[in-house]
C-alpha cells in the first residue's frame, strides 16, 4: 500500500514568488526573512522523499463559480494548467503545467464516495494560485505528480468545519489503502485570519492576532477537540471575512490525526496576515 509521508499545512500568499525573485530596490524588505523560512519549510518536504502530492485548496472564483459551486472537488485530468492571467498581472505568478495521477484521483474518487462523501470531480480543471503557491514554495521544479483537491471556502452554503475534518480523516485512510508502492506527501493550504476588502485588510499583521495565536495552537498540538469546540461558520466572520479559509487548515489537522503534534511549526506575521507552516511526519522524522 502508499504510504503517506508527510502531512503539511501552510498559507499560500501569492505574492511570495515576485517578493523571493526581486532585487535591487524591488526587493522588500521582508523578503530574506520570508525566504529564509521558506527554505527551511521546504526541506521539510524534500526530507521526505515523496513520489506524489496531494494538494488541497480552494479556487478562487477563477473556474467555480456560482453558476456551478461543487463543495469537495477531485482533479482527475492528465495534466493541469496554470496559473489565471490575473494571478500573472497582479502577483507576477509563472504560468505552468502540472502532471496528474490519474490512478490515484480515481482511487479517492472511488473510495470517497463509497465512504460517504459525494465528491465532484473534473478532468479539465485549471488550478489556481491554492495549490501552485505550495508548489512554488515547497517544490519549485514542479517535477512531482499531484492529485488537486478543492473545497469550498467561500460560497454559501458552506460545509461545517466537522465535515472538513471528517474529509481530511477520510483522504489520509483512503491514500494509505491505494494499492501502491508509492510514497505520498498531503498539503494543503488555508488562511488564518484574513480579511479581503474590508477596512482591515492592510494592517502591520492579520486582522484578528489573538485568533492567528489560537489557530496556530491547535495546529501544532492537533487540537482538533478545543478547535472544534470553538470554530463554527458563523464565529469565522469574526477574525475577517475571508478566514473560512482556515477550514482547510482543519481538514489538514485530519489528515495529521488528532493530538498529533506537529514536526515542524513556523510564522511570519507579513503586513496583512499572518504566514503558518506546519510539517508532521506520520512515520517519524526521515533521517
């Protein structure tokens, strides 16, 4: 059977690939620090050895819409373009092509619905800035399969954060009983607090500190009982309106199991949100 891992959990500002790649007076001042975290982040991954990712996201309105909103979504496709010209134009993202695994995407397909989740599935899907910031991040050469996975973060009716975690629980079983010899890494990315057009979107730090402080204690400690005891659809308006996000973080604290500490655990409070990464090692830490 596959074996998993890894389980990783982080945000995907997509400005990090023009603020790593500036120089001279383009450069922020923020950057070294940021690229000295990122660096140490993706060793994290490399240390693992993975022959295949599963990447959880959520699209940002580029390829769901209204007209067609799946909550659970399973890429099925030979190959996955990306970026969208507005994640080029604003944020200076490279365009790219992603290789699918096929077997896999049918795999959870198969076993998800037969474990109780009506996923969707596309096999021409174009995947966003949620899942190529992770790639950029933690595997730049982009030469590893992945099987994308997108959630519904932000148009209601939304899922509760319990069926997030349940999907998570579900992904890290279903993967462990594909008939493999592969070794599979989990990422997903989320928000913590973060707010989108609204009067706290461009502050020193995340709109919402003490929640970013809270959010990332439970991460680390696999707290999913205390993070479920608090976090429901309606409390997430309340550190911004964009921070349903942090559903997915809930998912991945599922793949990770509960009370699951956490191998690697880093942040960087970058003007309007605060950056999380987390690594767990299923099996121990590779040497």
């Amino acid at each position: 059977m596959a074996t998993v891992v890894a389980v990783i959990a982080s945000t995907h500002h997509p400005f990090y690939y023009r603020a790593s790649t500036a120089t001279g007076a383009d450069r922020p001042p923020f950057a070294d620090e940021w690229v000295s975290k990122i660096l140490a982040f993706r060793e994290t991954l490399t240390r693992a050895k993975p022959d295949v990712l599963v990447m959880v996201g959520s699209d940002h309105f580029h390829q769901l819409w209204l007209d067609n909103m799946p909550q659970f979504l399973v890429g099925k496709a030979p190959f996955y373009d990306a970026n969208w010209y507005n994640e080029e134009r604003e944020f200076g993202l490279p365009r790219m092509l992603l290789t699918g695994q096929e077997d896999l995407s049918g795999h959870i397909l198969r076993a998800g619905l037969d474990a109780g989740f009506d996923l969707a599935f596309s096999n021409e899907l174009r995947i966003d800035h949620s899942i190529t910031c992770p790639i950029v991040t933690l595997r730049p050469e982009a030469d590893l399969p992945i099987v994308p996975i997108y959630t519904n973060i932000f148009a209601p009716p939304l899922p509760q954060p319990k069926r997030f975690v349940q999907l998570g629980q579900a992904i890290r079983e279903i993967v462990e009983s594909w008939p493999s010899h592969l070794r599979v890494a989990i990422i997903g990315t989320g928000h913590l607090s973060l707010e989108l057009g609204g009067p706290r979107q461009f502050g020193p730090h995340g709109p919402d500190p003490e929640f970013d402080r809270r959010a990332v204690e439970w991460i680390a400690n696999g707290d999913l009982d205390g993070c479920l005891s608090e976090v429901t659809l309606d409390s997430l308006h309340a550190p911004g309106n964009a921070t349903h996000g942090f559903m997915d973080f809930m998912l991945m604290m599922g793949v990770a199991g509960a009370g699951a500490k956490a191998d690697h655990v880093d942040t960087l409070d970058l003007f309007h949100t605060m950056e999380a990464y987390f690594t767990w090692y299923p099996n121990g830490a590779p040497a």
